[in-house]
C-alpha cells in the first residue's frame, strides 16, 4: 500500500532532492524576518497585552459562524487605511491568500496571465480557477501585451488578470510595477500584485513596492504577515465589491476556521511598528549594500539589489554541498532545488534580516567566496 510512496521519495533522494526538516542552526540566513520582528520585544508584549484584555488565543469556528471575532474587524479595517485600500480581508496565511483569490474572483470567461515564477501559491490558486492562465517570460511586458492581443483577436471578451510579484522571492529582483499598471489599465484588467517580500521593508511606512497603486479599483495586492512583520497570516487588499464577494464566494474563506484573535492583535500592533520603522530599514539597506559590494570583490556575484541575494550553482548536489559546508561554518543557508526553481537553476537563496550584524554578513561572504573556489564544477 505504501510502496509507491517509498519509490517516489527514493527517487528524490536518488536525484538529490530529498526535502527534511531541520531544526534552526547558526546564523540567520535563511528566514523572511527581515525586520527582526519575530521574536521582539514589541510583538512579544503585543500578544500578551491581547491575552491581558480577554482576547482568545482561538476563534472556535468560521468567520461566518462565531468565529469573527473584533481584532479581525479592526485589522482589517486598519490594514485598508495603513495600505490605501477600500477593504481588506485577513487569511491564516499568505499562501491561503493568494490561493483563494486566484481560485474565486477570476470568471470562466477571463483570462489569467501570470509572471513565470509566480509563486506556488498562485499556481494552486490557478489551478483550482474556473479561468484558463497561460504565464508569460519573466517581467516582460511586451509579452503580456503580446498574450492580450492575441486573446483579444480568438473572441476573449471577459475580463484580464495580469499577476505578478513586486519582489520576487527567489531571485531578488522587482517587477516593472507602473508598466504593468499602465497595460492592465489600457487593457480593461485587473492588476494582481503579491507584496510579500517587500510589504514592511520598502515604500512609505513600510507599505511595499506597490503603496502607489493601493486604491486603484483594478489593483488586488497581498501582504503577508509572517515575514517582514513577524507574525502570520496573510492580507488581501482589495475593492470593497470584490472583499463582498470574496466573503460570499470564497470557500477558503467560508470554510475555514478562522485566523487566532491573538494573531490578529499581534499584525495589528505589527502594522503601528513598522509604520515606524525607517530606522530598522534603514539599517536593512545599509546591509544590502554592503553585502553586494562584498559579493562583488570577493565572489564576482552581481548583486540583486535587494535583501533576498541568490547564488546560483546549477546542479542540484552542488547547491546541496555548498549548503552544508556554509552551514558546518555556522550559518543556516539553504539550498533551493527544483520544483521551486528552474530545472538548472539550484541555487543558495541567501536573506539579509537584522537578525545579524554587519560584520556576520562579511565574514559569511568571504566563508562564501571561499567554499565556491572550492566547489567541484
């Protein structure tokens, strides 16, 4: 009965993608918290203000049963003013977020284009839509341009879903937001934008790479709530209509046990923190530039520009190996294998957080340029 379990886990192992848990092990290079918020002070006292005035630590059902509690209401209604929305609506998780957009509010008769690496969690989202999604080459506007006319010309009349990332999690690099807001709104198509790697540490109070396009009736943002802010769950902001519809239509949403109270109380003294934060990102921006001029001089990396930096090897072993020798030095680096990525494309995704110093950084970048001279081609 379990054999064929057996085989396909013997099969990643036999081609080097066999996935473990491992426990949390020397320098932080390795996590989302980019702000070091997960285990401050700040979020520390949050939660237990919350626990002080009675808010549970359970919703003990859906939204739409007894499960809507007051601190997802003032999130949300606080989160739609921080970031410039008509509404919002909070989800336990960013994946489930963006799954749940994906999976309701396109029709049968639109047309989903989709950045080509768009996270798994869109890709579910698409999966499970009613919509056809065809991807286009990486931030290449003229492609979707291209994909629009061609729809347009086969008799497409439904509405267009243009989805894409402004900081993308496993490369580093930012999307060309304002060409993609000009073509979707001279298309008649909806802009969805996925902030999770930038809400907290870019834009104005921390409001991501997109704070600009925020209110715009054919823009659809997601903040996650479990990486800059150190907390959990996931924010979509939306047009007031489409947070009624995605309430009523929404089976993620209509379904679910709904997020902890004291979660929610703990994103919402996240949004007061960061808010003032041009200090920690500041400090943040001091690091990304000081690590990309050392990877420059000591490893002839080009710099990605921002706090996800990654070092691409190619083959999946070798990313493997250079994973443990870097973590037998004493940093948690991981290494990134296909599905995640490209075929070819096995690489280190190294994050810049707060969670270290400048001087960890430099010495993990010259351990780095070291351990690559060393590697076997």
């Amino acid at each position: 009965m379990l054999d064929r379990y057996a085989q396909d886990i013997a099969g990643l192992a036999a081609r080097g993608r066999l996935r473990a848990l491992a426990p949390r092990a020397g320098l932080d290079f390795a996590s989302n918290d980019y702000l070091a918020l997960a285990e401050s002070a700040e979020l520390a006292a949050a939660a237990r203000a919350a626990l002080a005035r009675g808010v549970p630590v359970g919703a003990g059902g859906s939204r739409l049963l007894r499960g809507n509690h007051p601190e997802h209401e003032a999130l949300e209604k606080e989160a739609a003013r921080f970031f410039g929305a008509e509404g919002a609506l909070y989800f336990s998780a960013g994946f489930t977020a963006n799954e749940a957009l994906l999976s309701t509010a396109p029709q049968r008769e639109d047309f989903i284009l989709y950045d080509a690496l768009a996270h798994a969690s869109a890709h579910e989202g698409m999966r499970l839509a009613r919509a056809p999604n065809a991807r286009f080459a990486h931030n290449d506007v003229g492609a979707v341009e291209d994909a629009i006319r061609a729809w347009r010309d086969s008799g497409g009349r439904g509405r267009l879903w243009i989805v894409v990332e402004s900081l993308y999690s496993m490369d580093g690099d930012k999307a060309p937001l304002d060409d993609f807001y000009a073509l979707a709104a001279r298309s008649d198509a909806f802009l969805v934008i996925d902030e999770a790697h930038a809400t907290g540490v870019y834009g104005p109070g921390g409001r991501g790479l997109a704070a600009r396009l925020e209110g715009k009736d054919n823009v659809i943002t997601l903040h996650t709530c479990g990486k800059a802010l150190g907390v959990a769950g996931g924010l979509l902001c939306l047009p007031r209509v489409l947070r009624d519809f995605m309430i009523n239509r929404c089976r993620p949403f209509i379904f679910a046990t709904a997020p902890s109270p004291i979660v929610a109380a703990c994103v919402r003294a996240a949004l007061k923190i960061i808010e003032a934060a041009d200090d920690r990102r500041a400090e943040l921006v001091s690091r990304i530039d000081f690590a990309g001029a050392e990877l420059r001089r000591l490893c002839a990396i080009e710099p990605s520009g921002s706090q996800i930096q990654p070092i691409i090897v190619g083959a999946d072993v070798r990313a493997t190996t250079l994973a443990s020798r870097l973590q037998t030095r004493g940093y948690d680096i991981r290494a990134i294998r296909p599905p995640t990525v490209p075929e070819g494309a096995a690489r280190l995704r190294i994050a810049l957080t707060l969670n270290t110093r400048k001087e960890d950084v430099a010495r993990m970048i010259a351990h780095l340029g070291e351990e690559l001279a060393r590697l076997e081609p």
